[in-house]
C-alpha cells in the first residue's frame, strides 16, 4: 500500500483502537446493523458541493465532483470514497476557492502529522509553516505508532508531488500544541487542520482551538478545519476523551460564538441519501467505501469548517 494511503487507513485505525480502549467500540460484523443516521441529516432544500464549499459533512456526490479527482491526481491518490481524502481535497478546495492557494500567502498547519497538503500548497506558490505535537507527546498519545506523526521537516516531503528545493524553500516545520497555540504564531492569509481538533481531549477544547486558531490570521484571513461529526445523534455523544464526536448542536454552537464575533461561517448539515452515503463502515475499515463508519453506539462521518476572520473594521 502505498506510504499516504496507509497513513489515511492508520488514521481510522487508531480512532477505533482509542474507542476499543475505552469499552466503547464493539465488535460489529453486520454492516446493516447498529445505530441509523439521524432524519434530520438526510433532509434538506440544499445539497453540499466540492466545487463552491462552505461548512459541511462530506458526502458521496463530492466525490463525484471534477475538484475531488483533480485534487485526488495532484496527491497522486485514487479517487476512492474515502472521507479521509475528501478531507484533503475539501481543504485545498477551499482555499482555491478562496483565492488563498498562490505565491505571497502564508499558511499555518496545525497537527500535520504525514499528509501532503502542505507540499501541495507549496507546490502553488505558497510558504507554509507546518506544525505538529512535540515528539514524546506525540508518542503517548498513540500517533508515533502510526506512523501519522511528523517529527521533522523531511517526514513532510513527497517528491511527487514538489521537488525537494522547492520544499525546502517554503515549508518550515516547528511543534505546537493545539491546547495552547504560541503567540508567535501570526499574520498567516490562512491556516488548516485535518481531523486534528477532535483529538484535543474534550469538546470543549475542540470548539476553543477553532476559535483560537482565528489570532493566528491576518483580518479577512481564512481557517480551514475537519473533524469528526456524530450523525447518529445530536444529544448524546463522546465529550471527553482522545476522540471526541462533535454533533450539530456543537457545530452550531461555535458558528453562532464567532458570528458574535464578527466572522464569517455558513454551515450546511446535509449528509446525503444515496447508497454510498448510507453504507456503514465497520471494522476492519476499508479504505474505498468509507464515508461513514460505526464507533461503537453512534455513527461518525467528517466534516470540515470554513471561518473567514472578520476584517477590520
């Protein structure tokens, strides 16, 4: 398998070897049964696109949009349906889309771990500063045994993608905690993570990093994030933990907190009807038909976050 398809597969590995830990994965071999998604997902007047994004879960007719396989080809991927890569291809789509994605802006990885989305910005023009948990950290937390953990600068590169001097000249690599984001850390046009937040050991904590992740941008600057969304309920969930399970009211709630503030966020809730979208992925995962999945008593499918900071006034 090659080296990213395995890191986009360790990723759901470990997010159910963190439920299994902790009694609330179980052992499903029935993909038919087990808890349904919510009705209230499945309607709605307006259907989620890849190609003018806004705040959203993924859904399978993204994947059949040109931006999914044109992103998909420049990360040399398949263009699997696969909500790990549709959250790669949700990023850089929304910064294209953004006018973000050229030479002269500045961009901020949270919890890069080994995804290539910073050599792709860079491939465009961009510089990039990638960050990730200091190594130790990293270790305890589970994510140096998957191999998902960037240590260094190389541990980024992907050759196919943009050749060694290039990278070396507009990515730098430094460590952060997403709990406690240091204030030299500013003036970025944008900043991203991808399925980061949840692991930040509570709700709570997840919807601050979001907000927080704003003072690290220029005013009208964009944020870019994903994360697990609970589809199965919007009362009970995961609060706590190594992975949380983020569900519409918690969506609802930090959109609501940073209009107050002044910035910019459209959600969108839909996670669509057809038989790809209401496959149920079980363990052991697959990595081509992998949209939604089973933890344990609710369903989970990805879902990313687009704020544009408020401008000055």
């Amino acid at each position: 398998m090659p080296r990213l398809l395995e890191t986009i597969a360790s990723a759901s590995r470990l997010v159910a070897s963190v439920f299994a830990r902790v009694g609330l994965l179980q052992p499903t071999t029935e993909q038919s049964k087990g808890p349904e998604i919510l009705a209230e997902l499945k309607n709605s007047a307006r259907t989620p696109t890849l190609t003018h994004p806004i705040s959203q879960p993924c859904t399978a007719s993204q994947i059949d949009e040109p931006p999914y396989r044109y992103w998909c080809s420049r990360m040399e991927l398949q263009p699997f349906y696969n909500r790990k890569v549709w959250e790669f291809c949700f990023i850089l789509q929304a910064l294209v889309t953004a006018d973000m994605m050229r030479a002269g802006r500045r961009g901020l990885g949270f919890g890069v771990g080994k995804e290539p989305l910073a050599c792709v910005m860079a491939s465009e023009g961009c510089d990039i500063v990638a960050t990730d948990l200091e190594v130790e950290t990293a270790r305890v937390a589970g994510w140096v045994a998957t191999d998902e953990h960037a240590g260094m600068l190389e541990d980024l590169l992907y050759p196919n993608v943009i050749d060694a001097k290039s990278f070396r000249e507009r990515v730098s690599y430094q460590h952060c905690d997403m709990n406690n984001i240091s204030d030299d850390l500013t003036d970025f046009d944008f900043c991203w993570s991808s399925c980061a937040f949840e692991h930040l050991g509570s709700i709570k904590k997840g919807l601050d990093f979001v907000e927080a992740s704003l003072s690290t941008l220029k005013p009208g600057g964009l944020a870019v994030h994903t994360t697990e969304f609970n589809c199965s309920s919007n009362t009970d969930t995961v609060c706590e933990g190594g992975t949380v399970l983020f569900r519409r009211r918690d969506i609802e709630e930090i959109a609501e907190r940073l209009r107050e503030k002044g910035h910019i966020i459209e959600t969108l809730f839909y996670v669509g009807e057809t038989e790809v979208d209401c496959y149920i992925d079980v363990p052991p995962y697959r990595h081509d038909r992998h949209l939604k999945l089973a933890l344990g008593s609710f369903l989970t499918t990805s879902y990313g976050l687009i704020v544009r900071k408020a401008s000055r006034a």
